[in-house]
C-alpha cells in the first residue's frame, strides 16, 4: 500500500506532536578494556536482556548485538542514538536538531511504537503515542558499560510493545568509575560537557555523581531554512552500589531541564526526574531474586498545543532458579501505574485530560537442557492493561549448538503493541462545540481501537569458527495484524483511528567481526528487508500510510575499522549507507565518519571526529521542503581523568 499524500488534519496533528519533541540485574564492569579482548572474550560478555539472568552472549539464542561503550568511545559518539547506529541491526534516522527515527525491522517514524527501550532497568516510555522522546533521554556515555540492541520481539519478558525490538542500555556500576572525570565536546553545532565523581560509601559502597550540559544549533534545509529545532538541555545524577555481586543494593536517580525551540511559538519546556532503587541476591542453592522499584516525573509543555504532567511507579519482582538439574526458570512480575495530566491547546489533546493508566504482569520462562548440545526454551508472559485488558504473549525457542564455538537457533513468538493515548483519546483540534455529548472533531482516537499484534518466526545461526573472526546472521519472518488506519467517522464528521490493515515483513540481518592484527579489528554488518502493507475490505484509510509517516529502507550497511597506531593513538572508520526512502520519498545516502584518538599521557585524551568526510550534505528523513540535511562537520573532544 502507498500514497504520496497524507490526510492534512493528521498531519498537523503529528507534526504538532513532533515538535514536542536494564537490566534487572546489572553485571558488573569488567576491569579490561574492550579493544583488549579477544573475539573469544567478547563472545563471552554477560547480557540479560534475552533472557533476563545473565548468559553469555555466544549462548543467547536471539539477534542481539552488544554495543560496548568503549565502542562509543572510539565512535566519537555524542548522545544516545549516534551511539545507537553501531548497531547494525538497527535503522537510525536523524530527523533535525533533536528528533530521531530509531527502529528495528522496519516502520521507521519519529513515533516509532513497537521498539522497547530501558535505562538501567527503567523504561523509557510515553504512553502518548507508546514510543521514546529521545530529545530528553541522556546518559554521560563514558559510564556506559554496554547497550544491548535485541532485533525481534521480546514481549514474554519485557511485555507490550516489545515487537520490533528491545534497546538495554546499561551504565557501570559506581564501583567502575571511581574518581574524577571531566570531557568536553566542540563542534560545528554541538557542543557538551560533563563532569562526573566517584568514590566509597563505607566498607563496601560506592558513589558517583554528575552533572552535564549538552545543546545543537538548528540545523537547516536544502534551501537554507532553519529547523528551528534547536536545544539546550541540563542534566545531574548520581549512583550508589552497596554489597557484592551476590547480594547487593543499587540506588540512583537523575533530573534534566532542557528548552527546545519550535517555529512560531516560545519555546517548548521539558523536565524530569527518577529515582530507582533495586535488590538483588543470590542464595546458597544458586537461585537469585530481584526487586526493583522506580518513580520517573515528565513533564513537557509545548505552547499551542498541551502541557504534560506523567508520573510513572513501576515496581518489579524477579526470581530465577534450578530445577531438577535440567530446568532454568526465570519468573516474576511487575505492576506499573502511570498518572497522566495533560492540559490541553487549541491545536489537538487528549480527553479525557487526567488518566491513571495500568499496566500488570506476571511472566514465567523455563529453558529445558534437553541434550547436552540442545536447549528448547518456552515462555509466557499474561499483561492487562487500561484499554484492551488482558494480553497473552508466548515464546517458544529451540537453540543446538552442532559443534563448539556455534549456535544455530529458532523461534516463534507473539507479541503486541497496546493501544497509546493517540489511539483513543487524541482530539485535533478541540472544538468548543459538543454534539449529543461528543466532542467535535477533525482527526480523534478511535474508541475501539484494538491492540497491533505480531506473530514471528526467526532462525539464526551464530559461530566463532577461528579465534579472529566472528559472525552471526538471522532471517525474520512477521506478519502483523490490526495495524493503524485513519478512517472517516461512521457516526460524523472528521476521521478516526481504527485497525484496518494488516502488515509483512521478512528479511535477513548479519553482522561479522575480524581481529586482522593485534592492533586492528574490522567489523561490519547490515540488513535486507521487505516490508508491505494491505488494507482490509472496507478500509478508506486517510493517512496513506498505517504508520503515519513510516518509510523504511530495503537495506542499510555499515563497515567499521579500529586500529591502534601505537604511542597511545588509534584512528577509528566508519562507512554507513542506508539505502532510498520510499514515503516520503528520501534518496539513499553513503557516510563516513572517523575519528583520531591520542591519549597525550596518562589521564589526559584528545580526539578529533569528522562526519560526513566524503559527502558535502544529505538529508536522512522527511518531505524534501522541509527536511533538515547534515553537512560535514568536525568536533574536538577532551577526557580528563585526574
């Protein structure tokens, strides 16, 4: 299905809203530097996003591809989702000075609803529109440990609106960055700072504290135009870690203030706040618990348009045990409440104005060693939730390992993405006028609407066939049902959204790994993919597309070399390509970036990156009179550990 219009009153709406904008248990840092370990040694990094407890990688029978944060180091990366794009299995779109297209598998948008997304165990999330405003999520990207990028759905653990994909950024413990840091970036239109402080609580705590400033000019059109998307934001937290690995408790929190600008209007205004606190322990027979509790505050006030107050508590409970030698069961549960406040403008809002949204959830995973070299995995995770109530979400995973060193592996799994507030209570734009109790209305939520669902097949095969050279590859599989539609009103005037379409997509994704040298390692990956969409009998659907803007392309690439020059100094490469946009319509472009790192003495890091080396300017997402394009540009950064 295409169309090269999009129903004007859906545009404003989603342009308006546009302009607005963990792990259960972390593992510890490890003391040894990325770049000085071994392809058997990175195979064998901990992660817990698959199947919430710690495995290693070469054992996690999905496609998932970690990101370490001395590979964001050494990317020159300088937020969030630039550091997103190592991931070879993920699509990353800039939209302008602040927003970002990041997906998995397709239905790329700067609402993207079917990718799931955690800090240290937090999820990010606005019940909105189910997606990330990524112009307030920030970290200090030294104190990252790694990012563990899921392609696929994770529902069975992580819940609704895990379809596409789960996103785990996961920052070291406090014990791993101890003392003083302080960086600085400048940069043709970004500039940042950050100074961070840790030390010891008592016998066996530990803390660090930070404080960050980060902002970007506007960036501008082909013809010369300003976005009017710039930003300034401020950021401070800290962390705590009391205990050992085996029974520990973990306290932290962060608040950010920040100021975007928007055409027309002063500026929006958008602030925060969180404080988490988890509990883990290990007992004498092996098992472990986890509870973890959080409270987040977010607040966004766009002039014209609605003003947001959410209150989030989230509290989750965890145990994993042996059973019988040949069961490993991973259970639990969760329950998060949501206070929704939003004041609305005369351009679109949300009725009604206050909510209390419920999301509950009870989970259980067993994966059955049924052969020494053969493992079946099943799972099932039941959610209820304000608007469609109870969902079921199984899993079943079979992972072989025919010789050491590889894993061949499959799944086939259900997972859902649950209606947000722009499914049903979205009005654009607010009338005065009521008729027979009813709101009047351009564009509205549509009283029915239903959750999407996905049903997915995955086989994937993943080896380390020589000590220098690693690889793993996936081909996926999904059908997707009851996807969205804007639909003229039966009942009036004006449109609304309901579940007229249905969806495809299949594809391959592979990335490698080859240390050439002790001082050089190239890396690469990309995928190839088929997305389609069809409308159901009776649609009449208005938008021109299910996903309001979506535009995903059929292949995306990236080759990636690191090598250490000696005397303290690496160059860092990188080649991107993402191929030709379909709607709107965006031609397919080829990056490279690099960067030069000296380490001038100890303590003491200077580094110069380039974007765009070989490429004056291109455009990454939007319609062509108003897209923002990316010229080349040059930063200077500086680390000072003391």
């Amino acid at each position: 299905m295409s169309s090269s219009t999009v129903f004007p009153s859906a545009a404003v709406c989603v342009a308006a809203l546009l302009a607005a904008p963990a792990a259960m248990a972390v593992v510890p840092a490890q003391n040894e530097e990325i770049a000085e370990l071994s392809l058997e040694e990175l195979a064998n990094i901990q992660v817990t996003s698959v199947s919430k407890r710690s495995e290693s990688l070469s054992d996690a029978a999905a496609s998932i591809f970690v990101i370490t944060g001395n590979d964001i180091r050494r990317a020159g990366a300088a937020s969030l989702p630039e550091a997103l794009r190592l991931a070879p299995n993920l699509q990353v779109a800039r939209v302008d000075a602040r927003n970002y297209a990041v997906t998995a598998r397709g239905f790329s948008s700067p609402f993207e609803n079917k990718l799931l997304v955690l800090v240290d165990g937090r999820t990010v999330y606005s019940p909105l529109f189910s997606g990330v405003f990524w112009d307030v999520q920030d970290v200090v990207l030294d104190d990252v440990e790694r990012i563990e990028v899921i392609s696929g759905p994770g529902a069975t653990l992580w819940g609704a609106n895990a379809v596409n994909g789960v996103i785990n950024i996961i920052t070291k413990s406090s014990a791993a960055s101890q003392g003083a840091l302080l960086t600085t970036t400048l940069g043709k239109d970004a500039r940042d700072g950050a100074v961070r402080y840790g030390g010891r609580l008592g016998g066996d705590g530990h803390y660090r504290a930070y404080a960050k400033h980060a902002e970007n000019d506007d960036t501008h059109t082909a013809a010369g135009a300003t976005s009017q998307t710039g930003w300034h934001r401020d950021q401070a937290g800290f962390r705590t870690d009391w205990g050992s690995t085996t029974q520990g408790l973990t306290v932290q929190g962060d608040v950010y203030d920040a100021q975007l600008r928007q055409a027309g209007t002063p500026n929006i205004k958008v602030a925060g706040a969180n404080l988490l606190g988890r509990v883990a322990r290990t007992f004498a027979d092996g098992s472990s618990a986890t509870v973890q509790l959080y409270w987040d505050h977010t607040e966004r006030d766009q002039p014209n348009a609605f003003h947001e107050r959410l209150d989030t508590f989230d509290l989750q409970l965890q145990h994993a045990v042996r059973l019988n030698g040949n069961h490993h069961v991973v259970w639990g549960g969760g329950y998060r409440l949501g206070h929704d406040r939003v004041e609305n403008g005369p351009a679109f809002g949300f009725l009604p104005g206050t909510l209390n949204l419920r999301w509950a959830n009870v989970f259980a995973q067993d994966e059955i060693a049924l052969r020494d070299d053969l493992r079946l995995t099943a799972g099932l995770k039941v959610e209820d939730n304000n608007y469609t109530g109870v969902e079921v979400l199984p899993t079943l995973r079979l992972a072989w390992n025919p010789r050491p060193a590889s894993l061949v592996w499959t799944s086939l799994s259900r997972a859902v993405r649950a209606p947000s507030r722009i499914d049903r209570d979205l009005y654009s734009p607010i009338h005065p006028r009521v008729v027979n109790g009813v709101p009047q209305y351009a564009v509205a939520g549509g009283p029915g609407f239903d959750s999407e669902t996905a049903k997915v097949f995955e086989l994937g095969y993943r080896a380390r066939p020589t000590a220098s050279l690693s690889y793993s590859t996936t081909l996926f599989f999904s059908r997707y049902d009851r996807l969205r539609t804007l639909e003229p009103n039966p009942s009036g005037p004006g449109s609304v959204f309901e579940n007229l379409a249905d969806g495809l997509t299949r594809g391959i994704e592979a990335w490698a790994t080859w240390q050439v040298a002790d001082a050089w390692r190239l890396s690469g990956g990309g995928v190839v993919q088929r997305i389609g969409t069809t409308l159901q009998p009776g649609s009449r659907d208005l938008s021109g597309t299910t996903g309001l803007f979506t535009s995903d392309p059929t292949h995306y690439w990236q080759l990636r070399s690191s090598y250490d020059i000696g005397t303290g100094q690496e160059v860092d490469v990188t080649l991107r390509h993402v191929g030709a946009l379909p709607r709107p319509g965006v031609p397919a472009y080829t990056a490279v970036d690099a960067r030069w790192g000296w380490r001038i003495r100890p303590g003491v890091e200077l580094s110069v990156i380039a974007q765009n080396v070989f490429d004056p300017r291109h455009a990454e997402f939007g319609a062509p009179a108003t897209r923002s394009e990316y010229e080349r540009a040059l930063a200077v950064r500086v680390v000072w550990t003391p």
